[in-house]
C-alpha cells in the first residue's frame, strides 16, 4: 500500500475537513506515494518514536499529536521538534497526525473515554458548525435521475439515518450561446429555453470535493450552474467532546476513584466535590477547560477534561465537578483505538502499537 492509501483510510474515521482552523494535521512529513513497509501508531512523535519505527521497520508513523504545530523557518536541530523532523526525513520515514480531526470524530478520542469508563449514550458536546453544506443544480428533465444517482454515489443526500435524500422542483432555465460556446442544445448566439430540474441536495463538507467531481462529471452542460451555501443546522455527529450517563448513579468519590483506576491516573485535581450520587458525565480529551460552560449547560454532574487552570475551576460553581486527570492521560488510549481500526481495515498489513513513552509530565 502507498502512503495515501493508508491515509484515506484514517480520513474516513476522522476527515481532516475537521480538524480545527488553528490545527496542523495531514502527511507533516514524507512522500505520499511512497510504499508502506510498516505502521507505527502513536501519541506523540518524538526522536525515540523514529528510532522506534526503524527498528520495527515501519517507514510510516500515525500519530495523534503533530510534530509540527507551528511553522518551522529552519531545521538545524536546536529542539526536540526539529530534531525529530531531520531524523525522520533522513531515514525515510513520513509522519501523518490526526489530532483534532480526531477529537472531533464521533468515534474519535471521546469516544474512546467513554468507553473505558462505560459512559452509555454518548452525544456530542459541543457540534462543530458549518459542517454541513447544501447543494443546489439545474439540470435538462431527462438527465435529472442520472444526476442525482451520480451525486448520492458521491455521498450526498445524507441525513441521520436516512440517505438518496433530494428536493427536486420544475421550472424553465434560459441561456445564450456564446461564439466559443458548444451547447448542449440550442444556437449560438439565441436565447434558449429549456425545461429543467432543480436538485437540491444537503452533504457533509468532508465530501465536497467527491460531489464537485461528480457534478462536473455527470452533468451534460457544458457550464454546471451551481449553488453551494453552508447551513447552520447542527451535527450531532461532528464536533468537541462527548456527554453521556452511567448505568447507575455513584458517589462522587467513588466514582473519581473509578476514573482514576481505569484511566490509570496517578493525580486527580478537582473542583469540590457534590454532596449527591453523579450520573450525567461530559467528557473532553486534552485541553478541555473552554468547555466548562458547555457541560454545565448540558447538566453534567461531572467534566473530565485535562489542562484547567486555578480559576477555571471556580466556574463549577457547585452545580457540578470538574476532574483535571492530565492531558495524556485523557489521551493515551487514543493509539490503541486507531491500531484496532487500521487492524479492521487492513487486517493483512504490519500495524504496531508504540510503546515508547512520551509522557513529558512526571509525579513524585
């Protein structure tokens, strides 16, 4: 398999269209045409990561984090982050990250929380906007259906559980036909009219380039008239974080130290704990803090998230509890869930699971 290959497998889980606007994700290093010898999964990619990856012959590293957050102006190894970069390009090896693409993917890093914590129902906390888009085309009668089978293929016409979703209408399309034109029908340099169908068609933007090609392809007009708006309907499966509800109401405590075993934390800082049984949990993987007002809006009786600040924890304001349990451990599970997805996907192929520890943050 070529690199791209691989990559187009980890985009249908988590689309790089989702990726937050200040994120850096994608191939970061390496030729995407290149052969795949061997994948490495990771949390982070970092100078023992490489080493790692040669000696388990992988010329392909996935890793959550990005190595390459902001721009680099030069590479002559003063920091980890460049001397990561120089050791993997001198041994061939491509870097591909995923991160918020991934954080924003229903079965993304949230998800994965939840379920080693056996949250039930998960939902989206905070849908991402401006996911989904709307299509809208005029087409001759008789090439109105092949059009729209052409679109749906394309993945269009997706809403919820329901797909092949359209709005048609009837109408009358007129155009003139320039000297260089080639119409379809009619005469250059005469108004034509024509009986015409109207589609109208929602999709996810992830698929845009998809429909585009279709629509370019399918349509029989020489120029596709087209319309494209962005919704603000919500999408309830795209976006930051999750929210969810036990089996049964616990304790505060002892569900804390639930989290605490499962997750396998060392520390847990926390806001004051409730004099109530919690059942209503949000979760939010890494730098979560921006979400405080959300879960409580939401009526989380707890948020798991990583990186709260001293004051952000005031904002609990006893109407639930904010639990810090550490940005990598939030995380750190991440890497077994893509293992286990690329093993499903490409069951025959070498797929290894990092072991090397990337963990900056110690306790005594």
């Amino acid at each position: 398999m070529t690199i791209k290959e691989v990559t187009d497998i980890l985009e249908e889980l988590a689309p790089l269209a989702y990726a937050e606007d200040f994120d850096n994700v994608g191939l970061l290093v390496g030729d995407k045409d290149a052969e795949v010898s061997g994948i490495l999964v990771t949390l982070d990619t970092l100078e023992n990561v490489v080493d790692e990856a040669l000696s388990k012959n992988c010329n392909l590293i996935v890793s959550f984090h990005p190595i390459i957050f902001s721009g680099l102006k030069k590479l002559t190894g003063v920091n980890y982050v460049q001397r990561t970069v120089i050791k993997a390009i001198q041994n061939n090896i491509a870097i591909y990250s995923m991160h918020t693409a991934l954080d924003n993917s229903f079965e993304g890093v949230n998800a994965k929380i939840c379920e080693m914590l056996n949250i039930q129902n998960p939902k989206i906390l905070i849908p991402q906007k401006g996911t989904i888009k709307k299509l809208t085309t005029y087409v001759p009668e008789k090439d109105a259906e092949k059009l729209k089978k052409a679109l749906f293929a394309a993945g269009a016409g997706n809403i919820g559980n329901y797909s092949n979703c359209s709005f048609t209408s009837e109408g009358v399309g007129s155009y003139k036909a320039g000297k260089n034109a080639n119409p379809l029908k009619g005469e250059i340099g005469k108004t034509h009219y024509e009986k015409e169908i109207q589609i109208n068609v929602t999709y996810y933007k992830a698929s845009e380039s998809k429909i585009m090609n279709a629509i370019f392809k399918a349509h029989p007009y020489e120029e596709v008239a087209y319309e494209i708006y962005t919704l603000d309907n919500t999408n309830q499966h795209i976006g930051m974080g999750m929210i969810g509800e036990l089996a049964k109401p616990m304790d505060t405590k002892k569900f804390l130290q639930d989290v605490k075993e499962k997750m396998n934390v060392a520390v847990i800082r926390h806001s004051e704990l409730l004099e109530k049984k919690v059942k209503k949990i949000a979760i939010l993987g890494g730098s979560g803090a921006f979400a405080i007002s959300a879960a409580k809006t939401s009526g989380a009786d707890v948020f798991i998230t990583a990186d709260v600040k001293y004051h952000q924890f005031y904002e609990a304001e006893k109407k639930m509890v904010i639990a810090d349990i550490g940005h990598y451990e939030t995380e750190q599970f991440t890497k077994n869930l893509l293992v286990d997805y690329l093993k499903k996907k490409i069951p025959n192929f070498a797929i290894r699971l990092s072991g090397s520890k990337t963990n900056p943050i110690k306790y005594l």
